[in-house]
C-alpha cells in the first residue's frame, strides 16, 4: 500500500515538473520569437517603419494622452530586451510621471488621441495598455 502512494506520488510530481517545464518553455519562445512590444522596438529602430500600434483592443479614454515608451522587459533572470509600446494614461499626469511608472523612457505621442489619427508612433487611438490615476 505504502508503496502505491509512493508511485502515485512520483507520478504527480512528474506531471507536475512536465507542465512547468512545457509552461516556461512556450512563455520563453513568446518572449523570444512573438514579444509585440520587442517587434516595434525593431520595426522602428531598424527604420522599417515609425508606428508602434495602429489596430487593437486599447482605446483611448476621455481625458486620455497616449505616450510613446522605451522598456526594458526580462525573462527570468536569463534574458533582457527593448520593447515600445503605446500606453493610454490620464494627459496630466505627463511623460515623466508615466515614464517613472514604466521603469522606461516615454514621450507624449498623442495629447488628444482620435480614432481618426493618422500621424504619429501610436494612431488610430490604440493603445497597449492603460494607466488608471
């Protein structure tokens, strides 16, 4: 009997290192192969083109200014590369204090975003995240 629980007990533990192990492998590709933010990084430092992001689910809110911002985003210790994104926050909150909230570099894209802008890193009012105040 005891030895019944020993194998049942193996055998989860091993299930369990499997799924952790398949679990960070696929967030380590997607950090690697797939990171948005790092695929504008390099579309616009390689001058392929100048917008972050032009489609997706983040809209601008009332009151909102889009800023530009430079990260650095970190897998676990193994790894570290450069992402932009378009991040919506309140407008008078500014590029320093979101700055200081991304742990980056960020500048004032859109002060008074539209979902008609056709100018600019950030257009069509998109953005990748929202920073609430």
């Amino acid at each position: 009997m005891l030895l019944a629980v020993l194998r049942a007990v193996l055998r989860a533990v091993v299930v369990a290192l499997v799924a952790a192990t398949v679990y960070h492998g696929a967030a380590f590709t997607e950090f690697v192969a797939f990171c948005e933010g790092h695929r504008a990084w390099r579309r616009v430092t390689d001058h392929r083109s100048p917008v972050i992001r032009d489609s997706g689910f983040g809209v601008a809110r009332a009151g909102d200014a889009i800023f530009a911002c430079e990260t650095r985003h970190c897998f676990d210790g193994i790894g570290c590369h450069e992402d932009l994104e378009c991040i919506c926050a309140p407008a008078a909150l500014g590029a320093p204090q979101v700055a200081a909230m991304m742990s980056g570099q960020c500048v004032v894209d859109q002060p008074a975003p539209s979902i008609r802008d056709e100018q600019g890193a950030c257009r069509h009012a998109r953005c990748g995240d929202h920073i609430t105040r």
